[in-house]
C-alpha cells in the first residue's frame, strides 16, 4: 500500500472509525432493554409459592375459601382473613395508580413487537460487515476514498452524541447513538466494498429508543408501581396487590385471553362485585393484553413501592 493510502486509512481510523467495536455487539442499553424487555413477564411475577394462571405464576397465599377474602398477607399472619373485595372505590384507586404506568406499558408492548422485527435484519447485517472486515481484511483506496466522504457526517454525529450526554438529555443520546452506530455501518461497509452485498444497517424503532431513554440503570422504571394516597392510606400493600391482580383477572377473561378455570379462585367474582366491574368492562378489556403480556404487571406485590 502506497504511503498516501496508509496516511489516507489512518485518518479514517482516526476520524471516527474506532466506533466499529459498536458493530460487533449491540450498544449496552440496547442490550440491556433487549434483556429486561425479554425477561420482563418473568420478573412481573417474582412472589413465591405460586399456582399457574394461564401459563405464568399467581400467589397461592392469595387463596381463601371465598370471594373477596384471602389469608395472611404483607404483614400478616397466616390464619388472618384479608378483605380484598372488588369494590368501586378499590377499582378506582387501583386503576388511577395503574394509569401512571399504562402508557409506558403500551410502549414496551409496541417496543416488544418491533423489535422482534428489527433485530434480525440489523444483526444480519452486522454479521455480514463485520465477516467482510475480519482475518487481516483490507480496505481498497477507492474505499478508502468514498468513505472519507462519510466521515463528517459521523464526526457531527459524534459531536452531538457527546454534547446531549454532557447535558444529561437522555432521549436525544440514545437516538444519536442509533444513528451514529447505522452511520458506523454505512461507512465500514463502503471502506471495504461491501455495501451493496451486506445492505444498510436499520434504524432501531423508536418505540424502543424511547424504552431505552426511559429505563434507568437498575430497570425499576419498568418494573415498580409507587403507590399515593388514597390508596395508599385505603389499602395494605397485600389488599393492593390483590384487588389489582382479580381486576386483572377479570379483564383477561373479559377478553377471552383466559379461561374461567385458569382465573382460579380470585378470578371468582359476587354479584356486587361482577356489577362494580362490568361498569367499566371496556377500559379493563382495552387493558387485558398489557396484563397477558406483562408488559403491565398484575399478580403479586413485589413491584408496589410507598407502604
């Protein structure tokens, strides 16, 4: 290789192209919302010593011999009857709390479906790039040439990455992050001839750049509910827990997402209760595939903060 090229490739290095570790792996938020939004059924479900609800767990200590009672609870003892009827005001208390959260519940959902879509085609194409540039793989000086063109564009991207994280604006950083990382792609792919073969590099959706700016470094913003008053004077943590999991419980079979059988004992209702419940069927069914997908959590109290 002629002087001129080896000068001409070490700018190119120098300029922006150190970012081509981000082609090998996704970025550590991106992985790390990937891992919380697989697992997140999972960690909506947490309480021990569970009896299956349609396929995922549901605290067995919740069951009494009827309706709107339960033994034992969050500070309780285990012979202790806990009223945990579905009153109106119970469902209104527990619906303003989980209003809090529905929205965002709404966007991991929608996070969840496109990523499903997304991730295959942007590690198919990473792959390909980062085949083409393994085992001593040089890049040609035409390359060389057309991806110097590149370099201003990922140099600005750059700039504002780091300005946005030095003013702590989360959401611009990740969206500059995802597109800092396609630009990465398109210039690696033109240094060395490969950009028709390996293709473009996807934007990620936005619905999960908004999870991943909305998620801080422990994930509780996607997995705690911090509960107020009223309800929070009105109930126990447990009663809470419970009023909200049978409400659950009614909106998935509402929706046909569970069957009677599999709603189990709390998913037995009183006349009273069936009547407070039906006055808002709509909205709790509009809600029943968050519950089913846990992308909204019902069973248990693990996530209730405040008490």
């Amino acid at each position: 290789m002629r002087t001129s090229s080896r000068h001409l490739l070490r700018d190119l290095l120098r300029s922006g192209t150190a970012l081509l570790i981000a082609l090998s792996v996704a970025s550590p938020a991106e992985a790390q919302i990937g891992s919380r939004l697989k697992k997140l059924g999972k960690d909506a479900m947490k309480d021990a010593a569970k009896a299956k609800v349609g396929g995922s767990a549901k605290d067995s200590s919740a069951a009494a011999s009827g309706p709107g009672a339960a033994t034992g609870g969050a500070g309780g003892s285990n012979s202790a009857k806990v009223d945990i009827a579905v009153t109106s005001d119970r469902v209104t208390m527990v619906m303003a709390a989980i209003a809090s959260v529905a929205e965002r519940a709404k966007l991991l959902a929608t996070a969840n479906a496109e990523r499903a879509v997304y991730e295959p085609k942007r590690d198919s194409a990473m792959a390909c790039v980062q085949g083409a540039t393994s085992n001593g793989a040089m890049p040609s000086q035409a390359g060389m040439q057309a991806s110097r063109k590149m370099s201003a564009r990922q140099d600005g991207l750059s700039r504002r990455y780091n300005a946005a994280l030095a003013a702590n604006d989360r959401l611009k950083a990740v969206f500059l992050e995802d597109s800092l990382q396609v630009a990465t792609h398109e210039l690696t792919a033109t240094m060395f001839g490969v950009a028709g073969k390996c293709g473009a590099r996807p934007y990620a959706p936005p619905s999960l750049l908004r999870a991943i700016a909305g998620a801080n470094q422990s994930g509780d913003d996607f997995n705690t509910l911090v509960v107020t008053d009223p309800a929070l004077s009105a109930m126990t943590r447990y009663q809470f827990g419970m009023v909200r999991e049978r409400i659950a419980l009614y909106a998935m079979s509402q929706a046909g997402l569970i069957s009677a059988k599999a709603a189990g004992k709390e998913g037995v209702f009183t006349e009273e209760e069936l009547a407070v419940l039906a006055a808002r069927r709509d909205e709790l069914v509009a809600m029943a595939p968050l519950f089913k997908g846990g992308t909204l959590t019902w069973s248990g109290s693990s996530d209730l903060r405040g008490w």
